[in-house]
C-alpha cells in the first residue's frame, strides 16, 4: 500500500518539554520505531507538525531589528529541512541501508483572499502567562489567544490549495523512496500580483504568466488539511494522522467517554469535536475518505503498525455502514 503518515506536534515535542535537539530527537527516535514495521512492507510518505519548531526560530529572531526578522515562509522551510534530517536519520538506522529517504522543502499555495487572514487561529510557539504574553503582544504586534490555562501566539490559517513538489514526490515514491514533506503543513505561498512584488521578499518562481510571482505568506497551513491534500493527490490507500490519543472520543474526559473504531465521514459529522485539538484531524479524514473511497486513519503514535492492520485507532471510511466502538 501507499501510506501517508502525518505525525502530531506530541511526535516531535510534548507541551512542557524542553525545545532542545536532543529532546526533539529522542521523540522523533520513538516515532521512526512506530512507522519501521510499515516502512518495511509499504510505501511510505511522512509528513508532521511544526508548531513549536517555528515558535522558537520566531523567537531567536527577536534577537535582530524588525525589519530584520525572517518571516514565516522561510522559518517554516527552515524546520522541514531540520525536522526531515532527524526523521532521516533516526529511522534510517532502524532500516537496511539500501532504503532511500528524501526530504523535500514542500511549498503550498494559498489564496490570499482566504478569510483565516482576517481571524488568525493557528497556535505557534511555546505558552505564556497572560502578564507576558501582553508584553510581547505589545511589542511585537503579534496577537495571542489562551490556550488551555496559558495563552500562546496564533497567525492566520489559510487552507491549501496546491502542492507544487507532487510531481517529484510522486517520481521518488516510485522510485522506492521514503519522503518526508508537507512538514508544518508545507511552505505557505500564493501569487501576487505585479503591482504589490516590491512589498513581498522573493524572487519570482513557477511564473504561470509574467504579471504573476509566487511569494511567501505569514501564516502557517493547517498540517491535517494539507497532509489529506496530499495523500488525495498522491493516490494513497491510506491516511494515518498520529496523535497522542489512541482514537477519537465521543464524551472526552467524561465517565461516559467512548472511542469509536470504525465509522463513515456522514456518522463522523453528526458529532462534534473540539477546533483547537481532534476538530481539524476528524474533518481532514472525513474528506479524505469521501473523495477518494479509501481509508482514513486517527490513533496513537505508537499503534501505527496496528492501525494499518485495522486493529487500532478511529478508522473512517465510506464502506463502513455501522458505526463500531472499542472496547
């Protein structure tokens, strides 16, 4: 089968850990032991979250002027590139050397007419306490909003649109290759105008016509909605989004809670999740399925293999005519 796996912020760094490498490694060893059993028997594409890698970048540049600042675009390449080469490494050592891997800085397109821009909703970064986080909204114009008991940075949202590198990540899949791409819901990009290039900061690339150029975007994409465009365009079997839960809850937290199993996109819809954590995820494997007629996946980082054998996890898909439950 072809495989996309999209690993959770909780893959690569857990809230209230450290944002060292050597953290950041050690959670990434324990992710490439969940998808080596899969890598060794199917083709594998990984993508995964990028939240509190761009956070930091973003507040490492605080060190320069404001003008001085790298944007968005170029913090979110920086960390695929980073992200990617301990995915490589560490689940490189877990597989026979002759496996490739690839990782490829993956742009996306937006629209910039896309509405999340007048209402940012994407957390980046590391908590705050109120006090703090109005000193820094003060001086930086950044906008925060509370996160659980803390508050955090948020920057607009946009959904993509279209993933530029599909064709050579297509060419590596059928070359036997690994990749590792869409990181942090991919480089967020759009075509600007001629009048407005000498406000943007890049040169002019994939030209559809001379009074256009592709320019970078302060936002960040939504990571699930990008890795379901990508598992889509790519023709993939199956669409794995691994988070900290073993699956999706209905009564989350209550006496009552139960998991579902297996459930179709329309049983999915008659429920409600919360936006800011399972919301996004249930709602990039409803599309999924419903597009393509295949499999969509939400469980544990650490039940993959299981997940793929349809043992584990939530799995959503139009076939499914009842809704079934664990346990």
């Amino acid at each position: 089968m072809r495989v996309v796996v999209a690993l959770g912020g909780n893959a690569l760094l857990k809230r209230g850990e450290p944002m060292t490498a050597d953290v950041q490694r050690r959670n990434i060893r324990i992710a490439a032991e969940a998808m080596a059993p899969v890598a060794r028997e199917h083709q594998l594409v990984i993508s995964h979250g990028n939240g509190p890698q761009v956070g930091l970048l973003a507040l490492q540049g605080a060190a320069y002027r404001p003008d001085e600042a790298y944007p968005l675009d170029v913090l979110g390449a920086e960390t695929e590139g980073m992200i990617g080469y301990m995915i490589e490494q560490e689940l490189g050592n877990l597989l026979p050397f002759e496996v490739p891997f690839a990782t490829l800085l993956t742009m996306v397109e937006v629209d910039g007419d896309d509405p999340a821009f007048g209402d940012p909703t994407k957390f980046v970064g590391p908590v705050y306490g109120a006090a703090e986080a109005e000193r820094i909204a003060a001086e930086k114009g950044w906008v925060f909003k509370p996160d659980g008991a803390s508050w955090r940075r948020v920057v607009p949202s946009p959904a993509p649109k279209r993933i530029f590198e599909i064709r050579p990540i297509r060419w590596l899949l059928d070359q036997g290759t690994i990749v590792i791409c869409a990181g942090g819901g991919g480089i967020p990009t759009m075509y600007q105008s001629a009048m407005h290039q000498s406000a943007m900061h890049q040169p002019a690339m994939h030209q559809p016509g001379k009074e256009r150029r592709l320019v970078g975007v302060e936002a960040v994409i939504d990571k699930d909605l990008c890795s379901e465009l990508l598992a889509r365009e790519l023709g993939a079997d199956l669409l794995i989004m691994a988070t900290d839960a073993e699956a999706v809850f209905l009564g989350w937290g209550t006496p009552d809670a139960r998991a579902i199993h297996r459930a179709s996109p329309d049983a999915m819809d008659r429920y409600s999740f919360p936006a800011g954590s399972m919301g996004p995820k249930v709602d990039a494997a409803c599309r999924f399925a419903t597009a393509t007629g295949r499999t969509a996946a939400i469980g544990a980082l650490a039940d993959i293999p299981a997940i793929v054998r349809g043992e584990k996890g939530t799995l959503i898909d139009n076939a499914f005519t009842t809704t079934s439950w664990h346990g």
